[in-house]
C-alpha cells in the first residue's frame, strides 16, 4: 500500500511539473535584460497608459534575389537582421556581409529568425542573386533586396532613422527587429565582437520573448513618447 502511494505521488509529480514550470514562465520574474523598444528618431518608449500603438516598420517593398517581393508583411513573427551593402563598395560591405553570415550559421535551422541585406543602390534580382551567392549557399532566410533610390533612402532615413548615406558611405548599423516590427536595438556591423557577443545574445532575447511574452504584449500594445 505504501509502495502504490508513492508511485502515486510520482506520476502526479511527472504531470504536474511541466504545468507548473509553464506556469513560472508566464508569471515569474525572468532573468534576462529586456531590450529597448526604439520610436521614432531612435527615441527609446517607455510603456504607460496610451491608446497609441509601439512605431512598426510598416509599407515597404523591396525585391530580392529570387525576382520576389519582400515587403514589412514578410517581418509578421518573424525576428529580422537588418544590414545594408553596396556591390561596389569593398571597404564595409565585406565585414557587414560576413557578420551577418556568422549570425545566419548561429541561427541555422531556428525559423524563427530571418537576415534581409539592403543594397544602398538600385540593383535588379540577377545583380542580387550573384551577391548572394557570394555570401552564402542558403538563401532560406538570407534575403537580399533593393528598391528604387527613392524608395531606400525613405527606409533607411525615415523608416529606421539611419542617418542620410550617400554611395560612398553606407550604413554600417544591423537593425534588430523583433516579431511585431518593432526596432529593438542598433548593433555596430562592421565589428565582429560586437556582433558575436551583443548582438547574438539580443536575438536570444527576443527569442524568449516568443514564448514568454513581454507584460504589453499579452494585451494590445501600448506606448508614449519619451518623456
């Protein structure tokens, strides 16, 4: 009899934990760092009482190298590496590239997570195609993409708040964001430390975040300007 009880106890104890530990996720306080949520002009929001909604990247378009249209609806639950590239520049596209390689190999196989390289001039899919192939062998979740300049510099200056480029100076920020859209933070692209080690434990973030949603995101999303 006494053998049967404590049988007992450990199948409810073998049903039981992975509940309670579901539940610890959901309630408990966690112990990782929450990344910034950036509005716009890179002003960093704080969450308070506000009918108005977190600033999302929102009506772009880009193609890429498989003559496709990647466009903000391509960010929804997706966790998105931003970085940009000229085809004629050899002093930063090189580093900014082979980063953002470094971080795809981390990530290989995670779905959840996705690398678009913006090219800072107008170049047509064959153009991409042949850059990508540089780069990398899967092209799975490694988009390249280009616009119209029009179009570009609106995203680079007015959608990420990069500050305005010209040819012979691209962008060197990679742009993390996060599920919904939203900016979380900007990383120095040509510096492979920053990148292994800030950058990385960033995406680990936000991949918690995906299964233990921050307070703001389990109710309609909230914000205020910085004050």
């Amino acid at each position: 009899m006494q053998l049967f009880k404590k049988n007992n106890w450990v199948v409810l104890a073998i049903i039981a934990l992975p509940s309670l530990f579901y539940f610890g996720l959901k309630t408990g306080n966690h112990q990782y760092k929450r990344l910034p949520i950036y509005g716009e002009h890179q002003q960093i929001i704080r969450v308070k009482k506000s009918t108005k909604a977190f600033y999302t990247l929102h009506n772009f378009s880009f193609i890429n190298q498989h003559n496709e249209i990647f466009s903000s609806d391509d960010l929804k639950d997706k966790i998105t590496i931003i970085g940009f590239f000229n085809k004629n520049d050899a002093t930063f596209t090189p580093e900014i590239l082979t980063n953002i390689k470094y971080l795809q190999q981390k990530f290989e196989g995670d779905k959840n997570v996705q690398f678009l390289a913006v090219s800072t001039t107008e170049i047509d899919a064959n153009q991409l195609k042949e850059m990508a192939q540089k780069v990398t062998k899967n092209t799975e979740n490694f988009y390249f993409v280009s616009a119209n300049q029009l179009e570009t510099d609106n995203f680079i200056n007015k959608k990420l708040f990069i500050d305005s480029i010209d040819n012979e100076n691209i962008p060197t920020d990679l742009v993390l964001i996060d599920f919904r859209g939203r900016i979380r933070s900007y990383f120095d692209g040509t510096v492979h430390k920053t990148v292994k080690q800030n950058l990385i434990d960033a995406i680990d973030i936000l991949l918690k975040e995906l299964y233990v949603p921050l307070k703001e995101d389990r109710k309609p999303l909230i914000t205020t300007k910085k004050s």
